[in-house]
C-alpha cells in the first residue's frame, strides 16, 4: 500500500488517518458505554456494560500509546500537536483532485 500512498503524495498519512479515525471511535465506544451504564435499569446489563466499557477504555489506551509512539499523537505537547495536526491538513489539501 506504501506505494499507492506515494503515488497521491499521503506517504504515512494514510495510517496517521486510520488510527485517528479509531482512537475517535475508542473515545466514542467509551462516552456510549459510560452513558448506557447510567441509563441501565437492571444490574446484570449494567454489569456487561461495565465489562464492555473496560474493553473500550483498553482499547483507547492501545490505540493512544500506538499513536504516541509513532509520532501521531502528541498528548503533552500542545504545540507539538498543532504542528502535527496543521501538517496533516496541508498533506490533504494537497492531494490532487481527480
């Protein structure tokens, strides 16, 4: 895939893109979980939500360090992010329309 990712100028974007799609939807997983739970009339689904909303929030957590370590995701470093996140939005404006 490396080599169409070249070829429309995204290089490492692609993966940048899929991993903070999924560590939106791991934050997502785990605000729906955290909600349902408060919403939960009996304790046995309370208690598998509670079991999913652990699973959710281990997900997030793998998905922010994986992110951390490559470079995509910079959660102490405000400007650092921006930077990052600026670079990203220039890569995809300029990609060329078909």
């Amino acid at each position: 895939m490396g080599f169409i990712q070249d070829m429309i100028g995204m290089g490492d974007m692609t993966e940048q893109v899929i991993a903070t799609d999924f560590l939106i939807s791991a934050k997502t997983g785990v605000i729906n979980y955290a909600m349902a739970i408060s919403e939960t009339a009996t304790p046995e689904v309370r208690d598998i939500l509670r079991r999913q909303l652990d699973v959710a929030i281990d997900t997030h957590e793998k998905v922010t360090s994986y992110m951390m370590k490559n470079g995509y995701y910079h959660v102490k470093d405000p400007q650092e992010q921006i930077r990052v996140d600026n670079q990203a939005a220039e890569t995809v404006l300029a990609i060329p329309k078909p």
